[in-house]
C-alpha cells in the first residue's frame, strides 16, 4: 500500500513496480490507509510518506502498527532525512528517500515481501 497525499507520488511509485506483478493500493491520507488495513489482511508492506494533511505518516506508522503490530512500513519522504529527525526512535522499519530511485524500492521491499 503506498500512503501518499499527492496521485502523482503514487502513480510514480506504481509505474515502477508495475513490471513486478505486485497489487497496489492507494491511501491518499492516513485514515485510508488505516481503513484499508483494517479491511485488508493482504497488504504486505506500507510506503509511507511523512508529510501529509491529517494525520501524518508517523501518527499514521503508529495506528497501523497498533493494528496489525507485524506490519513492514518503510517511510517515503525527505523529511525523515534531516539531521533533527531521530529514526531510532520513530516506528519505521526502513527508509527511502524522495526522489525515489527504482531500484533501491524493489532492493527495499524485496527484504519484507517473501
């Protein structure tokens, strides 16, 4: 599932794993994605982006955790890149940074999806 307020992020990330085969859902904010995965069980892995409206991706990252606690989540932003963001203590399980590069999102997903 990729978490993103803006369809083109989405569409972006897509159009790259669209050779992959792999079924991808679409959360434009953080109460989607926490009603999709409420509904469901077959997301394997969370793109989340940090900066959204709402809620945002760490409150989101910490609700979808609470839900189904197993739940890969790798953060997709710039934001968590800053000197003053401390990823020891945020809930993500991995990072990648925007502009997102092809190959290092298969390389990290490759190491959640079995």
């Amino acid at each position: 599932m990729v978490v993103d307020d803006l369809k083109v992020n989405y569409l972006l990330i897509k159009a790259m794993l669209g050779k992959t085969g792999a079924q991808i859902l679409w959360a434009e904010n953080g109460y989607q994605a926490i009603e999709c995965l409420e509904v469901n069980q077959r997301v394997d892995v969370v793109l989340m982006d940090y900066n959204m409206p709402g809620i945002d991706g760490l409150e989101t990252t910490l609700r979808l955790k609470s839900l189904r606690p197993g739940i890969p989540v790798i953060s997709q932003s710039t934001f968590t890149d800053r000197e003053d963001f401390n990823k020891a203590e945020a809930p993500f399980d991995d990072y990648i940074a925007k502009p997102i590069n092809s190959k290092e999102l298969i390389t990290k997903l490759s190491r959640f999806i079995q």
